[in-house]
C-alpha cells in the first residue's frame, strides 16, 4: 500500500502541472472499469495466470513484462516489440478505426513514455498510453460518481500527457 501511495506521489510531482496531478487518476487500474465495453477478451486467460501472480510494483515491471512477452509483444531480449503490439491491437478493435489511428499515433508512434515517471519500464508506460486511448474511445460509461469523473478527465488529460 504504502509503494502506491509513494510512486503515485512521485508520478504527481513529476508532473508539474495541477492538470496533470488530475490524469494519474485515470491511470488506476479502475478506471478501465468505468468504460462498459473493455478490451475483448484475448482467449488465453490461463496462460496469462502466472502473470497476475507476480509483483504489482510498477517500478519492477515484472507483471507488465510477462503479459507482454505471453501476448507476443516482447521481444526476445525482452524489450518491446511495437510491430507485433499494434499488429495485435489492430486485430482486437478491428471495429474501432479511429482507436487504432489514434494508438499508432500517440502510443507506437507517438512519445508513450510521457505516460508515466522515466523510471517506470516500457512496458507500463505502453499499458498506460493504451489505457488513455482506450478511455478516451470509450462509447459507454459506468454511472457511477468516480466514473463520471474519470470521463471528465480522459478527454484533457489525452492533450496533456501527449
């Protein structure tokens, strides 16, 4: 808990802008729950297991390293692999056009380690980059108040952090 609490106060002060403070909301993992339609389930849950096992520390990136490299994102000297994550994307939202431009753009393309603090690894500031795009093309929203918030937020915190 208390790991949380600190890198989430060093994302913040990385981060100079009152804004900004705003957008390390909709990087928690509940904000994803807040869009009713989340990413399409990837077949390989039990595969994916192990993974969820690990650390959730995202200074490690243990978890964020093993999802990637089960998915097929890693390479084998485990560093991203950018082609073979957009290729997987493009396959997932095959329906959402306008998701796919815009995560080429912004995350494969784009300047995605401006999603989290330079210490954190590839792969966690990739897995944030997707979240923003993802929330932002969200097409049904959860009713609750904090979902209602992150929504307020998704929209300028996408032409911030970018």
């Amino acid at each position: 808990m208390y790991r949380v609490v600190i890198l989430s106060f060093v994302f913040v002060v990385a981060l100079a802008e009152v804004d900004k403070k705003q957008c390390s909301r909709v990087f928690h993992p509940h904000a994803m729950h807040c869009c009713k339609k989340g990413p399409p389930p990837d077949g390989k849950p039990d595969d994916l297991s192990e993974c969820f096992q690990l650390s959730r520390d995202p200074a490690s990136c243990e978890r964020d390293a093993c999802l990637a490299k089960k998915r097929g994102f890693a390479t084998d000297d485990g560093k991203l692999d950018k082609t073979k994550l957009m290729d997987a994307m493009a396959k997932d939202f095959v329906d959402d056009a306008s998701l796919i431009e815009d995560v080429k753009k912004n995350c494969i393309n784009g300047n995605y380690e401006s999603y989290a603090p330079p210490e954190f690894c590839d792969f966690l500031k990739m897995r944030h980059c997707l979240s923003m795009q993802m929330l932002n093309h969200c097409p049904d929203w959860e009713d609750s108040s904090d979902c209602k918030e992150i929504k307020g937020l998704v929209a300028d915190c996408v032409k911030l952090v970018s």
